[in-house]
C-alpha cells in the first residue's frame, strides 16, 4: 500500500491472472484486498519455518566467545529487513532508557535493506554508539539466537514475523509490539511480552523485565518452545497441496 499508484495498478493487472493467490497471514490478505487484488482469489496459508534446523543450535558460551562478547553482557537482538516498518529505529531509542539501568548492554541489528544509512545516522546520535552493533545479513542467524539474551521485534507492521517464530524455536524470549500478526504468536505473560506500538519506553521496561528476571524470561521462553510446532513448515506444506489438486481437478 505504501508504494506508488503506478506499483498498485501493476498488481492489480496482475491479480487477473492467477486462479489463486497465496497470502502468509490475514494481515498480508487485508492489505492485498485493500490494494484492489480480488478477495475471492487470496487464500491464506500460514507461513512456518523449518524447526529443524534450531533443534541444535550452538552453544551459548561459544557464540558469546565467538563474537567477542562477556558471558556477563546483556545482549538485545533485532532481525530482519532494514524497512521503516520493522521499527528498528524504536529499538534504538529503546536502547537510550535500558542504558539508564544497564549502560553495558548491547544492541544487535541484522540484516539489511533500505533503511540500513538512515539507521546507522541514528546509531551515530544515540547515547552509547559503540553498543550498537551491525552484522548485515547473517545466514546463520541461529548463532545471534544462541548468544542474545532477549528478541526485540519492534514493528510497526508485519506479514509474518519470522524471526519471532525463529526466536521462540530457539528457546529466546521475545518483546514484540501489540499487532495482529504478534497476537497470533505470542500469548502475553505466558509466551512473551507485548507492548504498544511506536513506545520506546514500554519496549526498554519489558525489555528490562526480561533481564532483570531471569526466572521470568526462562519461564516464558520454555512455553513459548512449547507452542514452536504450530509453526513447522509441514503445516504450511498441508495446507497448500490441496490447493494444487483443487487447481489440478477443477
């Protein structure tokens, strides 16, 4: 929706041709209606990830040493796209209020994108720069799992949240914002954290919640593990080859 008219009408002249059209999420289905696709062409099918890859990921101890970090550090990660509404920014500023208590602690950002020069000018301006760390994107990303301490998934809007379904099968307790998509993975209290959407300041004391209390971030990472196989990328498999028969037959 946030594109040009002339990208919108592109969609449009292509949502003519294709008897189905595969939505991730409610949320991806709302916005393509609310573009002009045709609601009777969109199904949905739940995006997932392969679990099996975070059945064994690597040592904590090893990633902390690997990457240069105390075992003592806290250590806050963000992942994906560098888009404005991932809200990475709201992170940063986040940072500025969990410094107050813990000056030491650290803020991963990885990945990339177009966001990427106006994030690194924030960066600059922020209280403690050299706490902020940049690693592009990294294919290894369970290694990032392994070593932070709490996930911190900002956004202001979201298709499917990956890498919170990636942190949760890691066993990494997450913050996220109070949106549909977060909703939909995360149980407050019991699975994680939500908070408002564009409030640094409620992220930073969830966020130090979760340092804080390691009882509390444990408890909630460990149900949330337990919640991880509604995400393997089987349901996704199920879900979509009927719709290739139903194609095939029709």
């Amino acid at each position: 929706l946030s594109k040009s008219a002339l990208v919108r009408a592109l969609w449009r002249w292509i949502a003519q041709y294709p008897r189905i059209i595969t939505a991730v999420s409610e949320q991806v289905k709302a916005g393509l209606t609310q573009g002009g696709v045709p609601e009777s062409r969109i199904e949905v099918v739940q995006g997932g990830i392969d679990l099996e890859r975070f059945e064994k990921i690597p040592r904590r101890d090893a990633m902390r040493e690997q990457f240069f970090v105390p075992p003592d550090r806290p250590v806050l990660l963000c992942v994906g796209r560098f888009v404005r509404h991932k809200g990475f920014d709201i992170a940063i500023q986040a940072m500025e209020r969990i410094w107050e208590s813990l000056p030491e602690a650290d803020l991963w950002l990885a990945g990339d994108g177009p966001d990427n020069t106006r994030l690194v000018t924030f960066v600059a301006r922020c209280r403690r720069p050299h706490h902020v760390r940049f690693f592009g994107y990294w294919s290894a990303v369970e290694e990032l799992y392994a070593a932070a301490d709490v996930l911190l998934a900002p956004a202001r809007d979201a298709g499917l949240g990956l890498s919170t379904m990636e942190a949760i099968a890691c066993g990494l307790p997450v913050v996220a914002t109070d949106i549909p998509v977060m909703r939909r993975l995360i149980e407050h209290e019991r699975t994680g954290l939500l908070v408002p959407p564009e409030n640094p300041d409620a992220l930073a004391q969830a966020a130090l919640r979760l340092l804080q209390d390691p009882s509390l971030a444990q408890a909630l990472s460990q149900n949330a593990l337990r919640t991880a196989d509604r995400f393997h990328i089987r349901h996704t498999v199920e879900q979509t080859a009927p719709l290739y028969l139903r194609l095939q037959e029709s």
